[in-house]
C-alpha cells in the first residue's frame, strides 16, 4: 500500500507530567489505518537556538560543558531556549553574550530542524554568525559551567571526523558548514 | 572561571514514568561548584539506528511517514530501535527490510550520534550502505503507515537545502555525506 501517509486524529489527550523542564503529554491517537494506539507520548519543549559563531580571523567560538544525559564531557556550539516571546535571533545572540561574552557579528539563519519530530514538537533555530568580537564577560546561571573554547576550522573539522560532536542539532549545521565550503 | 568542566554528582535518582515508550528519570545533582539541582530528567531509551541506502544507480532508499510531535508528513531515511541484545548494524539491516523491503549491498558505520546527551541516555549508530536492492515485501507495524521514496542524489540534496529533512539525526549523517563528496 503506497499511497501518502496521513495524519493522525487524537482520540484523547493528557498531560502526565508538567514541570519546568519536563511535559510530557499522552495522546490516545488513532491511525488512518484504523489501529487505535492507546499512549503515544509526545515531549513539549520551547524552541531553541544554536550557533556557529566565527570570529575575523575564522576561528569557531564553542562551549565546552557536561551534559548530564550521555554522562560526558563535550565541545558543543553554543546553545539555549529561546524566552517566551522572544525572537528566535535574539535569544541565539543572547545566549552567545552570556556564554561566551562574545557579541556582534553578520547573523544569518542556516536551517531550522529538530532533535525528534516523532517525540518532541519543539524545532531549533540554527544560526551561523561572521565577526564576532569578545566583548563582555560570561554571565552564566547557576546550573551552567561552561568553559570557552575557541577552536580553528580544521579543529573543528576533526572533532567532526573523528565524531566527537555527539549532538545531532549540532552536527547537521556544522556538516552543512562544510558541504557548502567544499560544494 | 575557564578551567574544564566535571561530571556532576547524583544524589537522588528515582524513575518518574515507566512506559514501554516512555521512561523518564529525575535526578537530584550536585554541580562542581557546589550547587544542587533537585530535578534533572533523563529521557532513557535503547540506542537508535538510520541508514543512507544506496541502490546500484546511487538512487537513496527513504520512508515517508507521519511525524506526531511535529504533526506532519516527512521524507527520511529508513529509522529504527535497536532491540535487547541486537546488535546496531543487524538492527538497521532488519529495519530497513522491515520498512522498505530493500536488503544486502556492502555496509559501513557512519556516525553515531545523539538526539540530544543533555536529556538523553542513548546513542544513534547510523549506517551507510551501497548497492542495496528489492528483494522483499514491507512488513510494518500495526503503528506503522509508511510509503518508500526512492530518490536521486539532486533530489535529496535539495531536500536538505530547503531545509525540509527535520529530523537532526538524518540531518547531519546526510550532511555529512555531501561534505565528503564535495571535500
């Protein structure tokens, strides 16, 4: 049976857990097949931004922080919620301020995608920003302890050729980065 | 303060939801600098795979499927659960004989990455394989509505620069593949 997918009706619709950093809902769905899937559980995020910061002579501005998930240490791209009601691009250039105390720079969308679009319905809002100048100092909130790392382009290229960049939201835009250098 | 970052300490650690397709834990941690965190989730999971499948004629094998966290219709490689005891390519074999009803051609690791290792325990093998061909029916799950898209190479690059693959985890192996491509 080839023909489109179609989408899902929600039968019924809970949330089963809601606290400030976990809401997890469980949706009743039933498919166009018929089947009747009694707990699909989807997780409610905001958005979320990241970015490729560069400076004038080329060098990829980065944090370096434990992520308590995988249990590891990592040398990611800068990266945060984005604030109710704040610009997608605003809160990508704030948390670069706060993380890094790097700020200003030519800032351009790069892509827009997800960590999981079956489980999650949040998107992540990928920027890639050209100059950016050390200008302030790091103001990091209690739970972050994070350290910079400013690394060249081939750095950059080798943590990503010997997978060390674990995060998938992550890994996309640097790819891209350099598929279009190389295209 | 740039000195390296370190593992936090776990001082509570109790399951919240238990589901087949949902198991999420709180953590109560202590960071570095001494700060405690009373609740930390970890969404657990087994690991994941994906597959770039590539026909004889470098035409690439994909699913399109109905995605209910984002609630809409997508193209993507063919995806899947590692099951107890599998191993990561035997279960990316198996899912994309289960999916698309292609099988053999010579295969190779491509990363592995994660969803996201701040919230999440499990890792994604994804997989390269040349020269895979239809031999078989699609069996799905009684969940499962999924249509096969055999595309060319211009077709799925596109796709990425429209910015219509979504899902990370596809993202960057796919990114990737035109990096080295192009480099």
């Amino acid at each position: 049976m080839n023909t489109e997918p179609e989408k899902w009706k929600v039968l019924e619709s809970e949330y089963i857990v809601k606290r400030p950093w976990l809401v997890a809902r469980r949706d009743k769905v039933q498919l166009p097949t018929g089947v009747v899937y009694p707990e699909y559980y989807v997780l409610e995020y905001p958005d979320w931004v990241n970015v490729i910061a560069l400076t004038d002579d080329g060098r990829f501005v980065m944090v370096q922080q434990y992520r308590h998930g995988l249990g590891g240490v990592y040398t990611e791209l800068c990266a945060g919620c984005i604030e109710p009601g704040e610009d997608p691009l605003d809160a990508a250039k704030r948390e670069l301020a706060e993380e890094t105390g790097y700020t200003g720079g030519e800032w351009e969308e790069w892509m827009v995608i997800s960590g999981n679009p079956s489980t999650t319905n949040n998107l992540t809002h990928c920027y890639i920003a050209h100059g950016v100048k050390l200008t302030e100092r790091q103001h990091l909130d209690t739970t972050e302890d994070i350290t910079v790392k400013v690394l060249t382009e081939r750095e950059v290229y080798q943590m990503l050729e010997q997978d060390e960049m674990k995060q998938s939201l992550m890994a996309a835009p640097l790819w891209k980065y350099f598929a279009l250098k190389n295209g």
